[in-house]
C-alpha cells in the first residue's frame, strides 16, 4: 500500500514541480483563436508594394504598382463560424508602366462589402462579395484579405511552439476566362510575446512555399500558366481579444505564361510582393 500510494505521491510531487519549473521561467500557454469583435468595427491600414518583371524575346520590362488604403471590418459569431464584413474605405494605387509612365487609381472594390466566414483557428468556410453584380467582374480579386486569417493552431501553444498549414485555393482570372490553382504550405512559430500599444500579443513568424498552375487566354489564345515561390514574415496576434495586430510579409514567385499552337511563345516573368497591415483603431 505504501508502495502504491509513494508512487502516487511521486508523480504528483513531479507534475507539481513541472508546473511551478514553468511559472519560474516565464513559460506561458495560450489558446489563439480569432474572436468576433462585435458591432465595433475594426480599423486597418494596408500598404503593399507589387513589382513585375517580365522578359521575352532577349528584353525585359519592369512595371511597379504602391497601392495604399484603409479597411474597415466588422464581425460577428454565428454559431461555430465568425462572419466578418470587410470593406475598402479608402484607396490609391500608383502605377509605374514599362514607359516609364505613371498613372494613378483607386480600387474598383472602394466601397464594396465582402463577407468572409471562417472558423476560430482561421480556416476559410467561405467568401463571396455581397453586390453579386459586382462579384461576376471580379473573379479571383481580394484573396489577399485571407492575410487577415491566418492558420492558428488547434491546442494551447506558447513560445517555441511550431504549426503547419497547407492551403489549396481556385481563382478565377479577372478579364479572362481560365483558373489558377495555388497550393501555398506555411510553417508558423510562436517566437516570443510582445506588447504593442500597451496589448500583449503574440509574435508569430511565418514562412512558406507556393506552387500555382492553370489557364487564361490572351489575344484569342489559350495560355499556360506556372510558377513556383516563397512567403515570409511575421505578425503580432492579441491573444486575448481574438485580432490581427500587425503583419509585415513578402512573396517572390518565379511565373512562367505559354501558347502553343503554330506561334507558340514563353514568357518568363518574376512577382515580388511586400505587404504591411496595421491595426489603427
């Protein structure tokens, strides 16, 4: 008897020093999961730099676009799911053409709602523009919103804890008929906590690979498209609100666009992206 209950006593004697071991170090675990903020909207700012360069026939061609704007999003939880509504308050993009031109504009989204339905930990359920008028002109537009949702893990994690998603989406190819597939697998690692305006968060870095094929047409003919890239950055998540604070990310994808047929053509070209989120309000 005394040999059982000894043993007992050990193991509960082990998780006792496990636990005080851990509150010593500053060892923390959190739940992070996205959580409805309700009818106060959140406010972003979003800045996002997008640089071309294409080649073909022994020349190349750069073309630059800056786009800044302002976003607004509500959200609610309707059951297991959180509804968010997204909307572009503001919006300038400045584009420098191969010429050397430069024009500028604002996105044909300004002022559209889009509602985008996702489970806590982040994954997509669904996501589709309210003006369905409007939705059949923009196929494939503003997947860079699931920037806001990122893949959260689904058990309690804390500094050092690592987590993987791989992700397959279809967009459609605005002004063309044709799909592209993109296959994006991210690693994530909860890398330390830190405050930012006075909120804890946690700093979650992320990188990743993107695999992308499909079709569109251009001039009347069928094209082929192909690529292959990398992701990479970082965000601050608050944990205890449920909300994307901050995220600083960049992408470089190498694409390749081909015909065939009597004139067939290759033309390789490389994307690079730098993308900044802000919580403002």
């Amino acid at each position: 008897m005394y040999k059982k209950n000894g043993g007992k006593l050990k193991s509960l004697f082990a998780a006792i020093v496990a636990v005080l071991l851990m509150n010593a170090s500053g060892f923390s675990q959190y739940k992070l999961e996205y959580k409805a903020s309700g009818s106060t909207p959140l406010h972003y700012k979003a800045h996002t730099t997008f640089e071309t360069t294409q080649s073909m026939m022994g020349q190349s061609a750069k073309m630059s676009v800056v786009s800044d704007q302002t976003i607004s999003m509500s959200s609610k939880k309707s059951g297991s799911e959180l509804v968010y509504l997204i909307k572009i308050d503001s919006s300038e993009n400045v584009a420098v053409m191969p010429n050397g031109d430069t024009t500028r504009s604002s996105s044909p989204a300004l002022g559209k709602l889009k509602e985008t339905r996702i489970r806590p930990d982040g994954d997509e359920i669904s996501s589709k523009w309210l003006d369905t008028a409007f939705a059949d002109t923009r196929a494939g537009e503003m997947k860079d919103y699931g920037s806001f949702f990122f893949k959260l893990p689904a058990k309690q994690v804390g500094k050092g804890s690592t987590w993987n998603q791989e992700k397959l989406d279809t967009v459609g190819t605005p002004g063309a008929d044709g799909s592209i597939v993109i296959n994006t697998n991210t690693g994530y690692k909860f890398v330390d906590e830190e405050k930012f305006g006075g909120t804890s968060c946690a700093r979650i870095d992320f990188t990743g690979k993107v695999e992308l094929q499909g079709t569109t047409t251009a001039h009347g003919m069928a094209v082929a498209i192909k690529g292959n890239g990398t992701i990479a950055g970082s965000a601050l998540f608050d944990y205890t609100n449920g909300r994307v604070m901050k995220i600083n990310g960049s992408s470089n994808q190498d694409i390749t666009m081909s015909s065939s047929g009597n004139n067939p053509i290759s033309v390789p070209m490389n994307q690079k992206t730098a993308y900044d989120l802000l919580l403002v309000r």
